[in-house]
C-alpha cells in the first residue's frame, strides 16, 4: 500500500506543479500582453520579465484549486480506468488509507497557500506595481502602512496622514511640514481633510510659524497643494497587495476612527476562506474520479475546469453580494467554500472501500 501511496502522490505533485506553473506563467505573460503599452519605449526585455515574474505568485494562488482539482480527477480516473482501484479492493486494501496521504497533502497545499497569500504574494504584487510606476517614469510617492501615508505635496514639501479612507474622499490626522532651504518653516496640523470641489479643505487647523514664534488656530482652510484623490486612490495599496492581519489592522483603525468599509470585511474573510478550497477540492477530485470511474484525460480536465469555473463564478457571486451590502461579509466570504466543502467531504466519506 505505501508502494502505491509514494507512485500516486509523486505523479500527482508532478502533475501539480506543472500545470500550476505553467498556467500560472502562460496567464502572466498574458496580462503583460495586455499591459505592454503602459510601459515607457525603450524599456529593456529583463523588466518585463519581471513584471511578469513579480505577478505568478498571485496567478498562482488563485490557479490552484483548479490545478488539485484536475490533477486529483486524472490521477485516480487513470488509474480506475486501469482497474487499479479495483484490483486493491479485491486485495483487501482500504481506500481511505490510500488516500489518507492525500487529505494530508491537501492540507499542507491550503496552509501553504495562505501562507503565500500572506507572506509572499503581497510583496511580489507590490514589487510589480513598483517595477511598472519606475519603468513608466512615474516615481511612487506614497509610502502607505495600515491606512497611513507618507507623500509629498505638489510643492515637495513632506505630508504625513493617519488615516485615509478612499471611498469617503476624506483624510484624518493631517501634518504638513513646510520647509525652505532644509530648514522647517512652518508645520500645519488638521484634525481633518474633506475634498470639495476641486481642492482640498483642512479642518479644526492649527499652523505653527517657527519663523515669527506664533501660532494661530483656524478652523479651516484651503490647501490646493495635495494631489486629488484619483491619485491615492491609484497609489494606495490594494487589497492584493497587503495580507490578512494588515487588512485586519486597517480595518481596526478605520472602526476606531467611526468608519465602516464593508468590502475591506469581505476582503479580509475572503483572504482566509479562499484557501481552504484546496482541501476540499482535493477530496472532490478524489471522490468523483472513484465514484464515476470513467477514463480519459481530456474528459477529467474538461470535468474539472467546468467545476472549478462553477465555482468560481458562484464565489465571486457571493463576494459582490457581500461588497453591495446584501448579505453580511462573514457570510458572503464563506457560503460557497462552505457549500462545495460539504458536498466534497459527503462524497468522500461516502466512497465504498
């Protein structure tokens, strides 16, 4: 039995790694295909391979479940349709203990790729957004962390803000250091910052002159030197590009700051549930390949594509109900893993030994 737990696991590991790669590769050199225009001419072949580089591990991630999935269908199709799973039957083995490596090897796949949602993914993302703002000649200049920001006003002039919330156009905490020849001349502080207009407007301001020594309150003004919102909310992070407990920090700061972002909650659910689907769609595989006993590589590809799109389609479904606000974000973000994770672990367990 542990002769053909080894032979069936590696064909599988080998059958995932190829197709998870090599998907994962075909699919950036696409979306780089799609975004070569928005490179500067004259940009050098090795930053485009990075850029498509810097972008696998987040293909990867979401190429994954389908991948255990097709690779699960067409190990155990191929060898039902060789009578190898009914040649250990008859030889008295158990199922369950020949699948046992792979419940385990499925979740080892959904740690791993959490852990690289969390770890890995974000940064790779964030290098690329980076490699494509310097290879378009546009520098970066925000500096953001859990909702805060380091920028430089249009005058160069250093701005540090404690928390922006794009979605209300509206900044918090707000400090501007006005310098002149290294030298700080003047600090301005607001307790807040909302755009009208075409500008934006400092609330409760107190600005200190280190000039003339004084200080004076107002209780707004108007500070047409910060960039509009369209360019924070460009700049800022996106949600690919920070994990789980940086997206749980903002989202506390946003709470204690009185605001509620119900698409950040579903966000943060969604980094964790989707995940999990690994596992599950390890036992579907398993579980469909033995039941149905059919043979064939293309019709076990073609029947995992078609669930993994099923899936996926439903998910996102649920993700957009959650983002408008129709149902709550806890149930939006896991319903469906929920759903197909039954339904995978129903027909495992149901599997006649």
């Amino acid at each position: 039995m542990k002769t053909l737990q080894r032979h069936y696991l590696r064909d599988f590991l080998i059958l995932l790694s190829i197709i998870t790669f090599g998907l994962s590769v075909i699919f950036s050199l696409l979306e780089l295909t799609g975004k070569i225009d928005d490179f500067a001419s004259g940009h050098r072949a090795y930053t485009l391979f990075l850029y498509a580089l810097y972008n696998v591990p987040r293909l990867l991630l979401y190429l994954l479940p389908m991948s255990v999935l097709i690779c699960s269908l067409f190990i155990f199709s191929q060898a039902a349709r060789r009578k190898e799973i009914t040649a250990i039957k008859a030889a008295g083995g158990r199922l369950r203990r020949l699948f046992t490596p792979f419940v385990i090897a499925g979740l080892i796949i959904t740690l791993s790729a959490f852990l690289m949602g969390e770890i890995v993914a974000p940064g790779f993302s964030r290098k690329a957004e980076e490699l494509k703002a310097s290879s378009t000649g546009k520098d970066n200049r925000i500096i953001f962390n859990e909702g805060g920001l380091w920028l430089k006003s249009r005058q160069g002039y250093p701005v540090k803000i404690d928390l922006y919330i794009i979605d209300k156009k509206t900044a918090s905490g707000i400090i501007i250091f006005v310098t002149e020849n290294n030298f700080l001349r003047e600090k301005i502080l607001a307790e807040k910052a909302i755009w009208i207009g075409q500008a934006w407007v400092l609330q409760n301001v107190t600005r200190y002159d280190f000039v003339s020594g004084e200080i004076a309150k107002l209780a707004s003004m108007d500070y047409p030197d910060l960039e509009s919102p369209d360019f924070f909310a460009k700049e800022m992070k996106s949600t690919e590009e920070m994990g789980v407990f940086e997206l749980y920090r903002y989202l506390g700061r946003l709470k204690k700051a009185g605001f509620r972002n119900t698409k950040l909650m579903v966000d943060i659910n969604s980094k964790i549930s989707f995940p999990v689907i690994n596992l599950f769609m390890m036992l579907l595989g398993i579980a469909l390949a033995v039941r149905a006993g059919f043979g064939g590589g293309l019709f076990s590809a073609g029947l995992g594509l078609l669930t993994s799109l099923a899936y996926w389609f439903s998910y996102s479904f649920s993700l957009s109900m959650g983002y408008a606000g129709i149902i709550p974000p806890l149930i939006s973000a896991w319903i469906v893993p929920l759903f197909f994770g039954t339904f995978a672990v129903v027909l495992f367990l149901n599997i006649q030994e």
